[in-house]
C-alpha cells in the first residue's frame, strides 16, 4: 500500500510538467504576430526548372590531327551545360599523333564532364586492304559500325536522354545548334553544314537498291530557297538521337539488319535500321550550324585533307568569327612565307579594322605573309591635295553603266595602287603579288599560285602583270592559250584589282605612264596600258602591252557580305561556279547594248589620245588566266 502514493505523487508530476509544457506553447504561439492581422501572406516557393537533357557526344578519329583543335574548340563552345554532357572518344589506325591530341584534351576537360570514356587503339597504322589514309575498305565500315553501336550502347547504359555522333571534321560553329536540335523533338535529325559546293550531310532522295538519287529538292534546301526541318532518307556525318522515344530502341549501326542486301557503307547501314524501326529522319536548316569539307576520293592524302580543313576555316570567316582552336589542346604554331615572291602587299584602309583582321587571320591560316599598305581613304581626299598632287580627271570621263564621274573613292583607289608600284620601284622588287583586303580565297590557292609561278619561270615567260582576281568583262569570245603553260590565256578586257602579281618593269611603266594627269579608276586605267579596253580596239597606237593573263578568277574571288543563299542579289561571272558568288555589281560587259564602248562616250577620244602619248614608251604586259584552276 505504501507504493500507492508515491505512484499518484509521479503521475502527478507528470500532469503538472504536460501543463506546463501546454501553457509554454501557448505563450509562444501568442507572443507570434497573427499573419491574418497583419496582411501577409505564407511564402510559396516556386517549382524549380527542369536541368537540360543528359547528351553523350560520340567521337570517332582517325588522322585528324590537324582537325581535332578546331573541331574540340567548336565541341567546347557549345552552349550547353558540360556537367550534363558526357564524351565518349575513340581513335585508331593513326599515322598521325591524333591520339596524343585526343588523350591531352580529355585530361584536361574530364573535370568539366558528367562523364569521359575514351577508346584508344595504338596499333596497327592502317587497314590491310586500304590504298591509302582516305580510302574505305569494307573492313574500314566494320570497324566504325561496331565503335558506334558500342557508342550507342554506352549512351542507354548511361542512360543519356539523347547522343550526338559527330564527326570530326565537322564544325559546328553555332553554338545553340545543340538547344535547337533538342528543341525539334525528334527521333533522329542533324543540322545542315555548308560546304564550298553544294555537297552536305544529307540526301533528299535514295534509289530502291539505297544508292543516291538526285532531287530538285536537295538544292532547294541547300540553297535554303526553303527552309525549316524536313523529312529525309539520309542524314549522316553529324546527327542526334533522342533515346527517350521508344522507337530509338529499335536503331543499330551493327551488325545490319537482317534484311539489308544495299551496299555496306556505315551511313545506308543506318539509314536502313532507322526505315526498318519505323523511325524519319530530319534535316534543318533554319540557321547556319556550321560546316563540312568535301569528301576526298581514295587515292588522296593527308596533306590534300589539310588543304580542306584551311579552306573550310577560311570560307568561315567570311562572315563569322574565326574558328578557334581547344584552350586545352597544345596547337602547332604556322610559319607564314611570300611564297616566292619579294614582297606580298595588302592594300587596307585603316577604318576598315573589320576587313584587315580577318585577312590576316586568313592569310595566316594559310601561311602567306604579308606588308599592310595603308590605303588612300577617298572620304579624306579635298581639292587641294589633289591639286597638290597634280591629279587631273580624264575630261569628260563617265562610269559606262551609271554615267557618273570619276569618285573621290575610285581616286584614293588608284594612289594606294600607285603607292605600291612606287615602293616597288623604289626597293627594286622583281616579282611582288598585290592583294586588296576584300578577297574572297579559292581551295588551295597558295598551291595553285606558286605551280602557276613555278610554271611561268620554268616557261621563261617574259611577263609584266598577273591577275589573279578579277571580273571578265569581255565573254563573247574565248580568251587566247598561253602555249607551254598550263591554265594560262591572255587576258582580255577585265575589271577590278582583287589582286596581282607585277614585275619591277610592270610597275616603271605603269608609274612612267603618268597617269595623274588623266586619271581613270584603276581598272579602267590597266585595260588601257595592256591594250584590250574597247575604246582602243581601232586605235593605231595599240601595242601598249602584250598580255598574259593568269586568270586567276579560280585562286582568288571576291568577298561579298551579301549571304550567299540572298536571291535578291545580283550575280557576276567571277568563277566557274559564278552562282556560289552573289555579288552587287551588274552583268559582264559584252560590249553591246548599254555596255557598248561604241556608243560615243566623251571620254572616247581622251583616252584615245593618251593611248598615243603613252605609245612612246610602247609596252609589254603580262596577265595570267586560267579558267580550270
């Protein structure tokens, strides 16, 4: 009995501490503003955004040493986030140290990665029944069918939401094309790349037995005369799958499917695994995305391939940015030349910055070294410097198509050419090349231009200029061959002075003309030296020059920032491809019509008379012209 108590006294002890604790709680609770006396509202937080779709980018390659710093850099700049981004790279039967670039860029971005995985293969060098590095050989498809199934299944082992196969020398120099693939919600579809002709990465059309087949719709859509995402039969090279759609199971790059008898070429392979999984692929072109050479054929080198990697970053920065190379990989260093010649000019106006760092960059892409000449700024020009300088228009000089007179801009034009005959005179140059800053380069022009000089010398030519830009303007009549020189005519009527070569002749007897006293635009004023201005066609004093014109419309065009793809802009025949070259200038002259030298310009019997001034000191001329260059 005596526990009795003591247990009541414990439980109430217990009530006791519960209304002590209850009562602390209302005096807490009461001390709390009341939300609903003060007006305020309870926080609600929002919904966080969804973070991006995991990607795993599959790199295969083989000798691409000297693509990989471009094509890394272009990956890098992808504006996507690299924590949700994994790499999967492969490289085998190199003879080139494509797997020392490939292995120091992977050390230094896996921080930056989800996830790296990389593949490499030391050895053997090239595929035992491969005539050379660009050749494929049905053992060459095998292998790369299998590296990317094993790409594939890493990508659904990962459980990646979509992969991006790209290849190489592919350079995606848009970095949204990876958001705005993704935004297309489609199983399979690839950005179109441009290339310096009508090739890219896609087919519009493929034969019953999986061969290609021609379309007017290909070029339509290269052209980007239509544009959007369109449903194709092929696409290849640089594509993305979308591993969360069902049907994406269904996809193999190897072993083929069961019923494909078609040709075994990894791309059909795919193309027919994609048919029989019921799956469309897409092509967009609703943006540029960036770029791709042209295939070689087999029997071409690694060195022709570089060759294409130069010209491909050069037609880039016509109108973009330079392609740089990876931060992270070692790049090696060019060693710019003249190429033969003593001196290399460019002409550039100081104001035009824009126009001065891309042609360097170009130039050095291509290891041409150059001296900038400070051009003559026309807008700079007043009547007493010209008279200070003794220039004279030609009296009664009109534009033959806007009727117009002689321009400040045309003035400074011919002084900052005059300006560059003089130095080379002055240093005693004996073969000097001349460049304006808005060229446009053709493929291999540095190569093309030295067999072309290489060739002239080995000829014992004797020559005074060179074009190697300009714009035929004569086009009824071929030009006349050059005997025992490959891709050389004698230049008729021309335009324009995108570029030259001039000997220390030439330029004596261009400055010995004295031309300031009846000055024409400069490529008026040429015509007229080497004897093939129309004016002069019946003019007794016509031997002025001999010329050899190294028509060289082939090696350097020019550059227009009109879009190429702009219908609206008109055409000039610059090469033999004139429609890549949307230009803002009118049709070739053909000497009749409103075109028509005859047609009793005023300045007819000026120039005439000067032709037989300057008849005294009867010259030769050489122009170089080579329409299959």
């Amino acid at each position: 009995m005596a526990a009795r108590p003591a247990a009541t006294l414990a439980w109430s002890l217990l009530l006791v501490s519960s209304a002590l604790l209850r009562e602390g709680c209302r005096a807490r609770f009461s001390a709390e503003p009341d939300s609903e006396d003060d007006g305020e509202e309870p926080v609600i937080f929002p919904e966080s955004p969804l973070q991006s779709p995991t990607v795993l980018v599959a790199v295969l390659a083989r000798n691409a040493a000297h693509s990989l710093p471009h094509f890394l850099g272009c990956l890098e700049r992808l504006d996507y986030p690299k924590s949700r981004m994994a790499v999967w790279a492969a490289t085998d039967h190199n003879v080139d140290n494509t797997t020392e670039i490939l292995r120091e860029w992977l050390k230094n971005v896996q921080r930056l990665y989800h996830y790296v995985e990389w593949r490499p293969m030391d050895e053997p060098e090239s595929y035992p029944d491969e005539i050379g590095p660009k050749h494929w050989p049905s053992s060459r498809f095998a292998h790369v069918m299998k590296l990317r199934q094993a790409a594939l299944r890493t990508a659904r082992e990962k459980w990646s939401d979509y992969i991006l196969f790209i290849d190489v020398d592919n350079f995606l120099t848009n970095p949204q094309t990876l958001n705005l693939l993704i935004a297309e919600n489609k199983t399979i579809v690839a950005p179109m790349l441009e290339s310096r002709g009508l090739y890219s990465n896609f087919w519009c059309g493929i034969t019953p037995k999986g061969f290609y087949k021609r379309t007017p719709d290909y070029v339509q859509i290269r052209e980007w005369k239509r544009t959007g995402c369109f449903p194709v039969p092929m696409v290849h090279s640089t594509f993305l799958i979308d591993l969360r759609k069902e049907a994406s199971d269904r996809l193999t790059f190897y072993p083929p499917h069961q019923d494909y008898t078609w040709t075994f070429d990894d791309i059909i392979v795919f193309a027919f695994s994609s048919r029989q999984a019921g799956i469309q692929m897409y092509l967009c072109n609703r943006e540029h995305y960036g770029y791709l050479p042209i295939p070689l054929k087999p029997h071409q080198t690694l060195q022709e391939d570089i060759e294409n990697l130069i010209h491909v970053q050069i037609e880039a920065m016509i109108d973009r940015p330079p392609m740089e190379p990876s931060q992270y990989v070692s790049v090696v260093p060019k060693y710019p030349d003249k190429m033969g010649f003593d001196e290399i000019f460019m002409i550039n106006l100081k104001r035009r910055k824009d126009r001065r760092d891309r042609m360097l960059r170009t130039l050095y892409e291509q290891e041409i070294e150059v001296k900038i000449v400070e051009a003559v700024d026309g807008k700079a020009l007043n009547t007493s410097q010209l008279k200070s300088l003794n220039i004279e228009m030609l009296p009664g000089y009109r534009d033959p198509y806007s009727s117009r007179p002689l321009t400040r801009g045309e003035i400074g034009c011919f002084l900052s050419h005059y300006s560059v005959w003089k130095e080379v005179i002055d240093r005693e140059l004996e073969k000097t090349l001349v460049i304006e800053d808005d060229v446009r380069f053709e493929h291999q022009f540095k190569k093309k231009l030295m067999k072309l000089m290489d060739d002239i010398d080995q000829a014992q030519l004797d020559w005074e200029l060179i074009y190697i830009g300009r714009k035929r303007m004569q086009v009824k009549e071929p030009e006349k061959v050059v005997p025992n020189v490959e891709n050389l005519v004698e230049a008729d009527y021309s335009y324009w002075t995108l570029g030259y070569a001039i000997s220390l002749e030439g330029a004596q007897k261009l400055v010995g003309a004295n031309p300031f006293g009846k000055m024409l635009p400069v490529d008026e004023f040429l015509p007229i030296m080497y004897n093939k201005h129309p004016v002069l066609t019946s003019s007794p004093h016509c031997h002025l020059f001999q010329t050899l014109s190294d028509d060289c419309e082939r090696l350097a065009t020019p550059c227009t920032l009109a879009r190429r793809h702009d219908p609206s802009v008109a055409e000039a025949v610059v090469c033999l491809n004139s429609s890549r070259f949307p230009l803002h200038f009118p049709p070739p002259c053909t000497l009749t019509g409103a075109g028509d030298w005859s047609m009793g310009h005023e300045w007819k019997r000026q120039v005439l008379l000067w032709s037989k001034a300057a008849g005294n000191s009867c010259c030769k001329f050489s122009l170089l012209s080579s329409p299959s260059l």
